[in-house]
C-alpha cells in the first residue's frame, strides 16, 4: 500500500512592500519531516518542548511548523496545508 502524500505550502512575507513568495513541497509524511523540515521543526522543539518533533498527521505538521517559526523568530514564515 502506498504511503499517503501531503503537500506543505511555505510562505515568505516580505518585509518591505515586497512580494511574498510561496514554495510547495510535495511528498510523505516521514520525507517532510526528515528531509525537508526536519531543521525547522528541531529549532522549534528546541525552544518548546511541547512542539512535537515528528507529528503524525498532515494537519499536526502544519501546526507544528507554524509554532516553530513563531519559536525560532521567524515572524514572516507561515506554513499552509494544501493536500
């Protein structure tokens, strides 16, 4: 059986009337938080214990990478969940 995917949208608000830019990132659950977000989600599980370093759900995910850029002062980033 095929491992479920979950696409993650990643926006960068620009600070100075700028466009904001969005980056997708596409692949399992297991991929996003060891591969791609896996620095984002330490940073943030390092300054708050209580955000999970591997959430078990796409919608858990989301949550935690937003708690971890607000965490790690990264005010401008926001994390979306797409599919």
């Amino acid at each position: 059986m095929a491992k479920k995917e979950y696409t993650i949208r990643h926006h960068h608000s620009s600070r100075i009337g700028g466009e904001d830019r969005y980056h997708d990132y596409t692949g399992t659950l297991e991929y996003l938080e060891n591969e791609v977000f896996g620095y984002s989600l330490d940073c943030g599980n390092s300054w708050n214990r209580k955000i999970p370093r591997f959430p078990k759900s796409g919608k858990s995910l989301e949550k935690a990478l937003n708690d971890s850029a607000y965490e790690c002062r990264r005010y401008n980033d926001y994390y979306e969940l797409i599919a």
